[in-house]
C-alpha cells in the first residue's frame, strides 16, 4: 500500500472510548538510522513480546473552538509534561492521516507493565497502543474497514510516533522496511512474518536488567548520527544481508545461524554507537560479563541460547521454552550479581496488540 492510502479524508467528529494494550518489542535484526519522516535506512525484524506492555486508554469529543490544546495526559495515574512533546510531534503527523482528530479533544491515560527504571524503552508500546486508540476513531467514523486495513494502518501511524512501535501492532515476529526477499514488505509499516517453524512461537526473553538508568542517549539522536558515522554504509548493507539469510533461518529452524546473526546484530548495532561523533559506550562492565558467561554456557551445554542489546547495557537472553528452567537456574547462579538489584524480567514472544476493557 502507498502513504496516500492511509488518508482517510472524512472529518466526523464522534464521541466515545477506547483502550489497546501493545506489547514492547525486541529487535533480532536492529534499526539504526532513519531519513524522511520516520523511515528506516535498513529494514528491521523483531520478536513481539508480550509481559512488557502499555496499556493506554482515550477518552474523545468534540472539541471546544475555545480550548487550546486537544489533550490531557496521565501516565500512571499523574501529570507527566516531559512526554508532552513526543505526542505534541504525534499528533501532528497522525492528523494528515486521519484529519478528523483535529476536531476532537483527547483525555489520554496510559501505564506500562514494566517498571519505568527498569531501563526498557516504552516509546515502541506506546505509541503503538495510542495509534490502535485513534484507529478505534476512524473507525468508528466509517465502521466498513477491514481487519487488516485496520492493523496495517495502526501500525502505519504507530511508526510516526516511533520507528520501532510499527513491529508492536501484531506478532509473533515482524518485519518493518523493504526487503525484496520479503514479499509485501514496506518502508511505512510492519507486516507480520509467515510460515515460521514453530520453535519461534515459543522463544522467551529474559530481560537482565544491568542499569536501571535512562538511557545515556535517545534513540533520535542514536538514528541521527547514522548520517555521519564513516562505517554506516557498510552496516546498511550488512542488516539488508543479516534479514535476508535470517529469512531461511526462520522457516527452518536453524538455531545455530540464528544465533551466530542475532549476537552480530547486536554487536553492530554497538559498534555504530561506538564509531559515531560524538560516540558513545552503551554496555556496562556487567554486560560484557553476562555475555562471556552466555558464551560459555552454550559451549558448555549447547543449548542454543543466544543475548541481544537495545541501545542500552541491558541484556535480553533469547532461547525456545524447552530450556526455561535450566535457563533460570544460570541466571540465578550465575547471572543475577550483574543485575542492577539483581533485578530481571521474563517475557516471551506474543501475537501483537490487544484490546483493553475501557
Ligand atoms: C536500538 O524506534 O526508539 O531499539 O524511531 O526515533 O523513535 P525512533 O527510534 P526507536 O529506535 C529503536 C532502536 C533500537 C533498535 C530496534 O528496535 O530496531
């Protein structure tokens, strides 16, 4: 589908509620660098998570012509001004899509499942829980749309919020960017993958969390400084190679290249951040121990456990569900000292956004 598809010119003004809940996500293939409006210079491939959520709800009616903002915004239940802006931006994007908001006004509450210093990035779910509420409008403006034109579009408006929030509308792994090894994929949404083996409906990911800190540097800035980094190139090239042989890999089954991709991936994705000006070290101390000790557990036992990094020093341990309990004995015995308060997560994969009771 092309951008001009997703205007939905109509501007009803309706009244009424909605509520989604949109799980975080988790990148195998990473999205590094971006251009235009929130499109991916590579494309990115995730695994849907589904314990780490949003949860947002929208009150909307008619605006009054003497109010000067369309919008309230709780989050956890208080007055959250520094999230302000980000949805100031998304509103103004979304508006060329669905006009109509413009004449609404919004009381907009919204939570996360996850603790906020657990150093887990909460925009992907966020966004893509605010973009299924103001999807919920133009639906109910013109009740006709299908299912698929539903979810594809929210996650076209999500990825204007925040690239990554495009792989948040359905699951259990998606693919946002072109790729022509991809059939149907696009630059301006996330499609969900087709005919993987079943072990990748069961992964998990045990998220350890090494800082609890916000993140040294925000994604924006991150994706910017693609632009001059002298190596980007070459890593372009790299994640279009990494997506492509990671497409036979998902259909078969094969644990062992899956690994070997997903840990460069991730490595990569570090060593840009590391090679940009200014440049930034994003892995703690503990994070380097937790990889040497992943490293000699798969020699040791050849479970095929593998780590990935978000641009952070936090690290997700991904493995298929058969190993959840020997998985749990190393993060207890071996793992837990190099966690901020010895604290870490379980997730494991899901099937996309839900709707929530308003
Ligand atoms: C390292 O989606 O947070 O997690 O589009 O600027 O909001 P914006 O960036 P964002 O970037 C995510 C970067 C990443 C890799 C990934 O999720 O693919």
């Amino acid at each position: 589908m092309k951008e001009q598809d997703f205007v939905f010119k109509p501007q009803k003004v309706v009244t009424g509620s909605s509520s989604w809940e949109s799980p975080s996500n988790i990148a195998l293939i990473k999205y590094w660098g971006k251009y235009g409006v929130q499109l991916p210079k590579n494309p990115s491939i995730s695994f849907t998570l589904s314990q780490c959520k949003s949860i947002t709800k929208i009150n909307f009616r008619p605006k009054d012509e003497s109010e000067n903002h369309n919008f309230s915004f709780l989050f956890n239940g208080k007055i959250k001004n520094s999230f302000h802006p980000k949805i100031y931006q998304f509103f103004d994007r979304v508006q060329n899509y669905i006009p109509a908001i413009k004449k609404h006004y919004f009381e907009i509450e919204s939570h996360n499942t996850f603790p906020h210093s657990s150093g887990i990035a909460s925009s992907a779910s966020a966004m893509a829980s605010l973009a299924l509420c103001f999807m919920e409008i133009e639906k109910q403006i013109n009740p006709k749309i299908s299912k698929k034109y539903f979810l594809k579009k929210a996650s076209f408006l999500a990825r204007l919020g925040s690239g990554s929030a495009s792989r948040s509308i359905e699951g259990p792994i998606v693919c946002w960017g072109e790729s022509k090894n991809y059939k149907d994929s696009s630059l301006l949404y996330g499609i969900p993958l087709k005919n993987l083996a079943p072990v990748f409906n069961t992964y998990h990911d045990s998220i350890l969390i090494i800082d609890q800190k916000e993140k040294k540097v925000s994604s924006s800035k991150g994706h910017l400084l693609m632009s001059s980094n002298p190596f980007s190139k070459s890593r372009f090239i790299q994640a279009n190679e990494n997506v492509n042989k990671l497409k036979n890999i998902l259909i078969e089954g094969d644990l062992e290249n899956f690994v070997k991709i997903i840990e460069l991936e991730a490595l990569s994705l570090h060593a840009m951040m590391m090679t940009s000006s200014p440049s930034y070290i994003l892995m703690h101390p503990n994070t380097l121990f937790v990889i040497n000790e992943v490293h000699r557990f798969r020699n040791e036992t050849s479970i095929p456990i593998c780590f990935t990094l978000d641009a952070g020093a936090n690290v997700h341990l991904l493995y298929p569900k058969k190993y959840f309990d020997k998985i749990q004995i190393l993060i207890k015995e071996k793992l837990l000292k190099f966690c901020d308060s010895k604290r870490f997560i379980n997730d494991h994969v899901g099937f996309g956004s839900k709707k929530a009771a308003v």
